[in-house]
C-alpha cells in the first residue's frame, strides 16, 4: 500500500462519523462526573445497530475534548480480527493526539513475526511517559471474534496506565473481562433501555425532523410501533416528510426492524429520481466511498455532486475524514441498498464492484480492492491481487487473519491457479508457531500436487516443482523448530542437493536447520561451516530474517561447544543486526537476551544474568524455540537457587517443564528434570531426584558403547550423581565413557562438568588423588573459557576435593588462582545472595512494585506484563530482598519511604 493510501485509509477509520448529521440533544446521555473526571477508566455503550451508539459517542468525544482530554477515535471493522492490524491502526488512532506515542511499537510491527504481547508492551510504555490524559473511543467492538485481537483490547483496558480512558461500543456485550473494573468502580455502562427514545425525546426529535407537528396520537403510535427505536424515527422523519397521510403511513408501519427499514426505505427510495437512486444503490456497495471512487465505479462523472446531495439530504451518509473526501453508509441503510441492488441487477452490482476494486488497486488500497473483488465474485483479479500481496500481507505484515479470510471467500480452483499463496502463507505461519494451521495449508498444497502430477506432469512441471520445493523446505523447517534435530539433519542436507537453485532465502533457511541438526548431532565444526555458508547467501540478498537466525544458531553450536565468550560475542552481533535491520525486532532480540543471561551466570555476573533474563523472558513461551526455553528456564532457576529460594527454583522448573509439554518439545522436559535432580542431589533429597529420574528414564547410566541418544546423555549426569550417594565407585566407569564422548566432540564446557563429577565420585570412592587431577583438569577448562557457576554451584565437593588433593591442585598457578577466588571466603561465593549483589530496581521491578500498590492481584499483575505468576514470584523475590522486606506491605513501606511509587501506575 503506497504511504497517501495508507494516510487515507487510516483517516476513514480514525474519524469519530457520528449516525446523523443533525443529532438531538440528550441531556440525560451526558457524561457522568466520574468519566469526565477520569475516574471511570471505561465506558461501554452497548445495544443494537441504530440505537444512536456513534452518534453518543461522537458527542461525548466533542464534550471530552471540550475538557482538555486528548480525545482519539478508532472504527473497527472485520479485518481488525487480525491482531497485527488492530495494533496498528490503535497506534495510528492514538498518534493523531500524542505523536510521540508508538514510534517503536510500529517498529516491531514493521518486523516479520512480530508479537502482540511485545508490541503492547511498549505502547503502554509510551502510554504511561503521556502527561495528559486521553480518551480513547473504540466504535464497533463487536467486529472482532478473533481471541488474540480480543485479548489486545481486554488488556488495555483492564492494564493500561490510568491517564488512558476506552469509550467502547458494540451491538453485543463485549467478549472481553470487565469484571474486575466494574467492581473496582471503574466501569460505567449504558444499554439498549438507556438509548431508546422516550416520549419526550421522540416528541422532539420530530419537531426538529418534520415540517409542523405530529398530533399526540399518531406520535404516541409512532412511537409504539418504532419502540423508540432511533434509526426507526430518523428512518420514519423521512418518509413522513411531505407525505400527504401521515397518519395512514404511521399505520402501515410493521413491527420488526427488517421490516421497518424495507418499508421506510422503499418509501425514501421512491421520492429519488432514477439517476439519484441508481447511483445510491451503486455507491452503497462499497464499505467506504469517497467522490474519485465513486466515479470510477459507477461511471457517473457528477458522482461529487451526488455524495453531497445525499449527505445534504440526511439520507444516512456519515462522514469519515475531516475533509468530507469519504463516506460510508449507516450500517442497516447500507445493508438494505446492497441487498436491494444485488437482487435487482446482480451482473451490473458486479460490474460496479469490479470497477471500484480495479480502481483501488490502482491506488495502492489492495485490502479493500481485494475486498470489493470477493464481492463481485471476480476472482481472477481477487485471487492474482492476493498473490502479489500474500507474502508483504502475511510475513512482514502479520495478516494472518485477514489473508485466511481471503482464502475461503475464493473458491479452491482459484486458489491453485496461484499455489504460491499457500506456500508463503504457510511459512509465514510456521515462523509464528502456529503449526496446526501451516500444516493445513501444506496438506493442500500437497493434495494440489498430486493433481497436477496425475493430470499432465510434463506441462506442469514448473509449477509441480515450485510446490514441491516449498513442501519439501515446509518439512524442513517443521522439523527444526519442533526441534526434531537429528532428522532435519538428514532432510536438509537432502534438500540442498535436490535444490541448489532455490531462492536465496529459501537457501538461507536451509542452511541454516542443517546448521541446527549438526549442533543436535553434537557436530559443532559441521554445523559452524553450515552456517557460514547459509550466512553468504543471506548477506548477499539482504535476507535479514534468515541473518538472524543465523546468528542465532550460531550462538546455539558455540553454547553447546562451551565457548561462552564467542556465543556472547555473537549474540551482540546478532543484535546489533536486529537494531540496524530490523528495528530491534522485539522477540528475536529477547532470544538473544535470554543466551547471554545464560553466558553472565556461568561467568559469575548475576546483576548481568539478571537483566538479560529480565528483557528475555517476555514472550518466551511462543517464540523461543527448544534451546532458548532451555537456557532461559535453566537460568531462572539457578538464580532462584542462588538467592536460597529453592522453592521458587523448583516451581520454574516444574513451570518449564509444563510449557515444554504443551508444545511438545521432550528434549527440553527431559533437560528440565536433569536439571532438577543435580539440585536436589545437592540438597540430599535423593528420593524425590530418584523418583523425577525414574520417571524421565534417566535414573540408569549408560556407557556410551550401547549406544549415545538424548536420554543417555542426560543420565550421565543424573544417574551417576545419585550413584555418588550409594555406590559411587559404580559411577566412575560410566562417567569416563561419557567423558571421552564429550571429547570426541568438543564439547568443552560438558568435559568440565563431567571432570566435576568424576573427581567427586572417585573422592567419594576413596581415591582422593585421581579426584584431584580430575578436578584440576576441569578446572584448567574453567581457566580457558571462564567458567565459574559450575564450580560454584558445588562448592562444597570442590571444597572437600581441594582439602583432600595435596599439592596437585597448586603446581598450575592459573589454576590454583581459580581455585583460590572460588573458596575464599570460604563457601561465600556460592551461597551469596543475589539482594547483596544488586542495590537498585530494574525498571521491570519500579513497574512490578507501582502494580503492587495499585491493589491488582499477582495473577492480575502478571498478566499485565506478560509473565507467569512463577516469574512474577521470582522478581517479587527480588524486590523484597532489595528492600529488606519480607512481604508486599513492608516492600510498599519502604518504597514509599524512598520516594519510589511517585510516578504513574496502573488502573485501580
């Protein structure tokens, strides 16, 4: 869409278009003293179509703004069910009053994979920077279904900062929570009851519409038969308008609103000249209609002239810009023009809505031409139009939604006329974790295949091709972000040599999951050349999404070698892509973040650790891929464990393993409850750590002879440190054999914690000599590659092996350095707490403690900054350690003793 079409487009829906140009004045519908003080945070006026909602708010918007209140306005319409495009256009509405607001929520949005969560929490950010405050009106809340997009509006209003007020309307009860407002006295609501006509109103509204009065009979049955129904009465006002019975016409009125409207309408209609009502009917058939379109479609050259003579005649027209360049019809009036002409004259509808929609494509509003199209059921252009903007609409943009709705309006024999719809829609999916619906689109695709291969293969080939290289890299991609790594090993490599000429992206891609099954494989120099060469093909065609990634993996095979400063290294690359390329790109940037918390806890950074992890955990759950849940649940717990709060460390283990279930991710469960046993080992709860193995089939060592998979790997670890308690001479072996695993491939930082456990096994198995070489060893490993939480964490055996070692451990001075700074002060450093390391509060912890006294729930608080409860227990734990306290009144106490809950908070 060009940038005018999009001012244009944004401007229509931005405008507060009220149902009537000449409204009655209702002093009783004014808004009550707590929302023009701002102490009703919303406001929801709900009833059925024609009950004056618009129009309401429209008043109320003028009387707010009359008030000093930033008043913005957003009409939503089918297409907002798409969370992407709600976001921007909420962004849009607010930037019309706050410029400043949302400049880099767009940036997100303007990034492939964005995520609603993100973008909603920086908007609230520059919300809450907002000295004034302002209303935000939300006219058509009952257009959205879609769960996501729902779930957009009910946190703004339950979690926005409290200078913000949302003035909604809808013709149903809204879908979303509002309970907690309107207990908390923060919600004020009207209905149906409160909008329909009293007498008094309706007496009036006549005296204003008609030409002399109605008697007090015929408005007495007006009003019956209309039940105070105001689009009823405006419908009524033109109808009685010069006719010369009313009373006969009041009479023939009918009882349902269908009814009312065909009767009053073909009243109106038959007061029009033909050429006036020809064009009503042709122009009505478009959503919006603006004095260019309107010529283009109906062909009409006074089509200006026209629009105005309509709106001058109250004949249901309402404004959407402050230019008066376009219109819309009233929701019902409109409907009943569509329907009118669609059934009179169905191949001219067509052809007026096919000219329209060329017209709009020619100007760069594609959604709407799409629209118009799929109305005139032209889909030759609908389903061409959807695949030139499939792949900017669903991957950049994030139209998931809309491009879905698109698809089952155009009939399947139109759609496969044009496979490459289906083919970026459904990666577009897969790299937004909605694998259920890419797997739709690609069981399609490959029934389409098989069509085209039975019908003519040899006339298709092109096309038969370009499908099977999408299923095939389809495949690929499913399998390396359901984390299945030793098979995309195999089907990449597979598909790189049956298409050496794909496009470079999808090059790019698949470099990029071979690199991936590698490091599974535990194949780290395969994997880095892998990435390298996938790396050339995206730098040399600007494919910044798939460069990202790639650094990404790349950080994955250097973690897994244990070269935690080159995996740092390249996690600041892979930002600094993100910031330059991609506007930051929210979500792939916590990834980042949650690799180099892991990075600063081996190194013994906690404050590091822990503001890395803070930025990464946003988000994790539906964008991190296997290895990032890892590191980031690993993480969090281990400095839960650190801080002394074993508790809170076991619960987000448990938590993590839960998410890793519901997303069918086995290796990170698995790599969770190893986890879990090493600390509970360490605590002497052999027990419970026996029963968790037992459960993950990781109690039994196995030699790495009978053979090498994920379950031995993690027994190695699990299953010899419960042997270290009853039979620790049995580990030694076991332990070895893992050990000379761990060095054929490389894998530094596992050799070191296998060194660990060895010495401790054979300390343990009273052979104090070799446990020392063998720690001493490890420890030369620590040296290298800076590795201190992994002694930390067991400094007690480091401690007993060191007292046991003689001199072995000191003839290697870097070594017995390390040594020294790990146990002095003796058994310090491991049991520090992290509240004596970090005196201030992140900016996460002031927001988590200015929440906390705004009397919202934990469950509440976490929700409204996108965190489990478990997380938001662990930075509670934080927060009460930073301030010396041991519950929330005491953390509220003494914040407020140091001046820290003056600035702004959330709604109460």
């Amino acid at each position: 869409m060009t940038a005018s079409a999009q001012i244009t487009l944004v401007e229509a829906k931005l405008f507060p278009g009220g149902g009537t140009q000449r409204p009655l004045p209702r002093p009783r519908l004014d808004p009550p003293a707590a929302l023009l003080a701002g102490q009703a945070t919303v406001a929801s006026v709900v009833a059925p179509a024609g009950y004056g909602k618009s129009t309401l708010l429209a008043h109320w918007f003028q009387l707010l703004g009359e008030r000093d209140t930033l008043c913005a306005w957003l009409s939503l319409d089918e297409d907002d069910n798409d969370p992407a495009r709600l976001l921007r256009y909420l962004v849009g509405a607010l930037q019309t009053v706050a410029p400043e607001i949302g400049a880099d929520a767009t940036a997100q949005l303007d990034g492939p994979a964005s995520a609603p969560k993100l973008v909603l929490e920086s908007l609230a950010a520059d919300l809450g920077r907002v000295e004034r405050r302002i209303a935000l009106f939300l006219d058509d809340l009952h257009c959205l279904h879609n769960a996501e997009a729902l779930q957009v509006v009910e946190w703004l209003l339950n979690y926005a900062p409290k200078r913000i007020q949302f003035l909604i309307g809808s013709r149903e009860d809204a879908k979303v929570r509002l309970g907690g407002l309107r207990v908390r006295g923060s919600l004020f609501e009207l209905s149906q009851h409160d909008l329909t006509f009293d007498y008094d109103e309706a007496r009036r509204f006549c005296q204003a519409r008609l030409d002399g009065e109605l008697s007090a009979q015929d408005l007495m049955q007006l009003v019956r038969k209309t039940e105070g129904w105001p689009a009823g009465l405006e419908l009524a006002a033109l109808a009685l308008q010069g006719a010369p019975d009313r009373e006969q016409l009041i009479e023939a009125f009918a009882g349902s609103d269908q009814s009312l409207i065909d009767y009053l309408g073909d009243v109106v209609l038959s007061r029009l000249d033909e050429t006036t009502r020809c064009f009503l009917f042709q122009a009505a058939q478009f959503d919006r209609i603006g004095g260019a379109l309107a010529r283009a479609a109906t062909g009409n050259d006074r089509a200006e002239t026209l629009l105005a003579e309509l709106q001058a005649r109250n004949l249901f027209l309402i404004a959407l810009d402050r230019r008066g360049e376009w219109f819309r019809f009233h929701q019902l009036v409109g409907e009943y023009f569509r329907r009118r002409y669609r059934m009179a004259q169905p191949q001219d509808c067509a052809a007026v809505l096919l000219r329209g929609a060329q017209w709009l494509q020619q100007r760069g509003h594609t959604e709407d031409a799409i629209n118009a199209a799929i109305r005139a059921e032209a889909w030759e252009p609908a389903t061409q139009w959807l695949a030139e903007t499939v792949e900017d609409t669903s991957h950049r943009l994030g139209y998931h939604q809309m491009v879905l709705r698109w698809m089952h309006a155009i009939p399947h024999e139109w759609m496969d006329r044009y496979p490459t719809i289906r083919i970026n829609y459904a990666l577009s999916l897969l790299f937004a974790t909605r694998l259920d619906q890419a797997q739709a689109q690609v069981r399609h695709l490959e029934r389409l295949l098989t069509r085209l291969e039975t019908a003519d293969a040899a006339a298709q080939r092109d096309g038969i091709d370009t499908i099977r290289c999408a299923l095939e890299l389809q495949q690929v991609l499913a399998q390396a972000l359901g984390d299945e790594g030793r098979k995309v090993r195999e089907t990449a490599q597979h598909w790189l040599e049956r298409w050496p000429q794909a496009a470079p992206v999808q090059l790019g891609s698949a470099w990029n999951s071979l690199a991936f099954g590698h490091k599974s494989c535990g194949d780290i120099d395969a994997g880095l050349q892998a990435m390298q060469q996938g790396r050339r093909v995206l730098q040399a065609h600007q494919g910044y999404y798939g460069l990202a990634w790639s650094y990404t993996v790349e950080a994955f095979l250097l973690m897994k070698r244990g070269a935690y400063g080159d995996a740092r290294r390249c996690c600041q690359a892979g930002l600094e892509l993100l910031r330059d390329k991609l506007d930051g790109h929210r979500s792939h940037a916590s990834v980042f973040e949650v690799i180099l918390a892991a990075v600063a806890y081996e190194f013994d950074e906690t404050e590091q650790a822990l503001r890395h992890l803070e930025v990464g955990l946003v988000n994790l759950e539906e964008y991190g891929t296997a290895d990032v849940l890892i590191m980031a649940w690993l993480t969090q717990a281990r400095l839960q464990f650190l801080q002394g709060n074993a508790e809170a460390g076991y619960a987000s283990l448990q938590a993590g393993r839960e998410a890793a279930a519901r997303r069918g991710l086995p290796r990170v469960e698995i790599t969770l409850a190893t986890e879990e046993c090493g600390w509970r080992c360490r605590s002497r709860e052999f027990d419970a750590a026996l029963a968790l193995a037992g459960r993950y089939g990781i109690d039994r060592p196995v030699e790495a002879a009978t053979g090498w998979d994920m379950a031995a790997e993690k027994a190695s670890r699990s299953a010899t440190r419960l042997l270290l308690h009853s039979n620790p001479a049995s580990a030694v072996r076991p332990l070895e054999s893992a050990l000379r695993h761990a060095r054929e491939k490389g894998l530094l930082r596992r050799q070191a914690e296998l060194l660990l456990l060895l010495a401790a096994a054979q300390r343990h198995a009273g052979a104090p000599e070799p446990a020392a070489a063998a720690l001493g060893e490890a420890l030369q490993l620590g040296t290298a590659h800076g590795y201190r939480r992994l002694f930390l964490d067991d400094a007690a055996e480091v401690a007993a092996i060191a007292q046991r070692g003689g001199t072995a451990l000191s003839r290697d001075p870097a070594v017995a350095g390390l040594l020294r700074s790990l146990l002095e002060p003796a058994g310090g450093a491991a049991a520090r707490p992290v509240s004596g390391l970090v005196e201030e509060l992140t900016k996460r912890e002031l927001k988590i403690l200015r929440q906390l006294d705004s009397g919202l729930s934990n469950r509440e608080i976490a929700e409204s900054i996108f965190i489990s409860e478990g997380t938001l227990k662990w930075h509670l734990h934080n927060i009460y350690g930073k301030l010396g306290s041991k519950n929330r009144s005491g953390a509220l106490a003494k914040a407020r003793s140091l001046g820290l809950l003056g600035a702004e908070g959330v709604k109460k």
